[in-house]
C-alpha cells in the first residue's frame, strides 16, 4: 500500500482497459473489477485511493456498491467517482445521493479522466494513516 491504487469497476472489458491504460500512462497503479462483489473484494483487499464505478453492473448496480462502502467507517473517505453512459440530470443526483464524489459520463475525455483522478490522488496521502488504522484496527478484531 505504499503508492495509491485507482479502482476501475465496470462490465465491459474495453473500458476497463482504455481507463487502465489511460491512468498507467500517468504512472497511476490500476486495479479492476468487472462486477459488484469483485469490487467490494477489491475495496476490502486493496483500499484503493480512488474508485471508479460504472452503474449499469450485473448482479448488483453502481449506485448501491456505492452506499455499501459510504456505510463502512474504513472505506468512507475513498473518492467514488461514477463513470457511466447515464449523463441525465435525474442519474447524476442519484450517484450523489448514493455517495458519489464526483460524476464523469461516457464516452469520457481522456484528459478529463486524469485531471479528475489525479485531483483526488493529491489527497490521498493524508487519508493514509486513517484507512491503515481501519485495518489495524480489522485485523486485531479478527486474531
């Protein structure tokens, strides 16, 4: 856990892989996840220090894997930023309801993609000792 981890969480594997590529060009580490329970392991595995989230999931949609990790004290910080084809007014106050930090409709703008992510990097480095007391705090609840 000593660089920051974006999470790329969406159903197609073309998307997974232009945002996974697009941010490794920036250096930043990728995970991803192409359902709502692989996400929720990711996030429980990894903490990233970012997640992006399609809505439109198999099994479970990104609106309620969202007000899963805004319920948990250990993830609540982690920027969820929704990356969906919905660009409607009604889906965006959704996302926000459900916990979203910010709202990126596709097809996306490269550029956009990064600035956005990189912006909620800056802070992840203050987030650090609190996610990682969370774990502390997990593990000793476990052993």
């Amino acid at each position: 856990m000593n660089e920051p981890t974006v999470l790329v969480v969406d159903d197609s594997p073309t998307v997974r892989k232009i945002v996974q590529m697009t941010l490794q060009r920036e250096h930043i580490r990728v995970i991803t996840a192409g359902d709502g329970l692989s996400a929720l392991a990711s996030v429980a595995d990894e903490i990233p220090a970012v997640i992006l989230l399609d809505i439109q999931l198999p099994r479970m949609d990104g609106y309620y894997i969202c007000q899963i990790i805004r319920k948990n004290l250990q993830f609540r910080q982690i920027p969820i930023i929704m990356l969906s084809g919905k660009d409607g007014l009604f889906d965006k106050m959704r996302g926000r309801l459900a916990g979203s930090t910010e709202y990126l409709t596709k097809p996306f703008d490269s550029e956009e993609l990064v600035q956005t992510v990189k912006k909620h990097l800056v802070n992840w480095q203050e987030r650090m000792p609190l996610q990682h007391e969370a774990v502390r705090h997990r593990l000793r609840r476990r052993g």
